[in-house]
C-alpha cells in the first residue's frame, strides 16, 4: 500500500490546548461514522470544550493538521493492572473523508506506534467488519488478525462486529 503523506501534514500529541480541535475532530468522526465508535454524537455534542479538554489531558491523542487544520485523529491508551501493561490499545482512529487516501491514516498509525514502541510491547485495536480501507491500512502497518467480536457494537436495531488486531513491536 504505497501512500505518502502531504507534505503540509503534521501529526502530533494534542495537550489541552488543542480541546477546540479535538472536539472538532470527535464530533466529526461520531457522525461520518456513527457504527465505529462505542459513543454517539447525540452523547457528546452537547460536553463542553472544558470536558473535551479533561479528555486530551487524562489520554494520548494525536491529531493530524493539514493546513493547520485537525483532519485526523488516534488515541493510544497503555493497558493497566501488573500483568498487562506490556499491551497498548489504538483506539478512535478517524480520518476525515476529504483526506482520505493521502497518508494521514498512515501517517497517525506510525505516531501511536512510535509512541507505544517507548512503553509497550505490543498494540491492539478493534475496527468494525466493513472497514475495509482501514483494514487494509492496519494490514499494511503489521496488524494481524487474531478475532472477531461479534455483536461489538449496538447500532439502531442492528449490530457492528469488530475485528480484533495486534501488532508485536518487537520489529520496531
């Protein structure tokens, strides 16, 4: 899969000052995508910049800027208790459509793996069945299957399998 970033493209950790910019991002991804992500934007529309701030603090995010403008986002989260801390979880990847296909996607996978290759042995994260493009994606970054979740996520009067991916970093 050969993409290569803009070359206006800048993906870095966002920090509490970036809160107008997350919730911009967030809100965005809730609705393109209402049945990949375990929220709603019914839930979150009406939280504060403030909330949003809180978030970016207590969590890593990165965010992708085109133009300086927040076009992408992946959260990274390090897994607690004594026996799992050596796993890390990508979770709310999200590209905004006009940008997909230009290495933002990429772009903000390498970040999170670059950033759980300090603390971390290996990342997992879940993307729902249809995702085809963000599998490919994840496949291409050294993801490998190793389940399926059905029923993972409740959508209207139906239901989203996830996909269960891992990557070892021990090839970083």
């Amino acid at each position: 899969m050969a993409m290569s970033a803009p070359h206006s493209l800048l993906v870095r950790h966002l920090g509490p000052d970036d809160a107008r910019d997350y919730r911009d991002i967030r809100l965005a991804a809730l609705k393109n995508a209402p049945d990949a992500f375990g929220s709603t934007y019914e839930e979150e529309h009406t939280l504060s910049v403030e909330a949003f701030a809180k978030q970016v603090e207590a969590t890593t995010v990165f965010g992708a800027f085109l133009d300086k403008q927040i076009r992408g986002m992946a959260g990274f989260a390090r897994q607690q208790g004594r026996k799992s801390t050596h796993k890390g979880l990508i979770w709310a990847m999200f590209v905004a459509p006009t940008v997909r296909g230009q290495g933002v996607g990429l772009a903000l996978v390498e970040a999170a793996l670059k950033h759980a290759a300090t603390i971390v042995e290996q990342v997992t994260l879940k993307v729902v069945t249809d995702n085809v493009a963000a599998i490919a994606l994840y496949e291409a970054m050294g993801f490998k299957t190793y389940g399926i979740e059905p029923k993972a996520l409740k959508v209207g009067n139906g239901y989203a399998d996830e996909l269960l991916m891992v990557r070892f970093l021990d090839d970083l």
